[in-house]
C-alpha cells in the first residue's frame, strides 16, 4: 500500500461520521447499478472508501457522490484505484485518485 503522507497535495477530510454518499457505478446496463460504498474520507484529489468488492488497482471506475443533505443531486467522477488493503471484517479499504468530475472542483494540475 503505497499512501505515504510526503505524496499528498491535498488535505485529507474525514468523512465517516458524515452524512454523504458513494456509489460505485456498474456499467453495461442502461440503467446504471448503483453499488453502495462506505467514504471514508476526501480530498480535492481523490478519495478513500470501504467496498465489498476488490476493484483493480490503476484501473479508473465512475462514481456518483452525494456529500449532504443539503445538496441532494449526486455528481459523477471517474476515479483511478492506487491501492487497496483487504479487511478481515469490513471488505476492502480502498484509495482513488480523482481524473474527472462533473463538479468544478478539480484545478488544472489534477485534470489530465
């Protein structure tokens, strides 16, 4: 698990206790499956969140993110996997690093 500190741009939010939203969106099917996963925490430049499922790593995913109540329409980002540990109880923990969103807060140096 490479999430060294020195690494990081930007600081880490903690979002386990709030009340926001992820899905890992499963494509081939017009409709969309939605698939819920727990965020953990969040930061202009990507993410760490629990899932049930081991997604590959450097390999990008859609997502929607609802990140309040107060903000009820979810946006979408595509987000690379670049580690994942395995939890014996909980599934996987798992970091993504953000490549686009449909919410303008990326700036330049992180849309590629």
């Amino acid at each position: 698990m490479d999430q060294s500190d020195d690494r990081r741009r930007h600081t880490r939010f903690d979002m386990s206790d709030a009340p926001s939203e992820l899905w890992l969106v499963s494509s081939g099917d017009p409709s969309d499956q939605l698939e819920p996963c727990r965020l953990l925490n969040l930061s202009f430049g990507g993410m760490c969140f629990a899932s049930s499922h081991a997604l590959d790593q450097k390999k990008v995913y859609p997502f929607r993110i609802k990140l309040s109540d107060l903000d009820p329409d979810p946006f979408s980002v595509q987000a690379e996997i670049r580690w994942r540990e395995q939890k014996e109880d909980s599934g996987w923990v798992i970091g993504a690093a953000f490549r686009e969103s449909t919410k303008g807060w990326l700036g330049p140096e992180e849309r590629r």
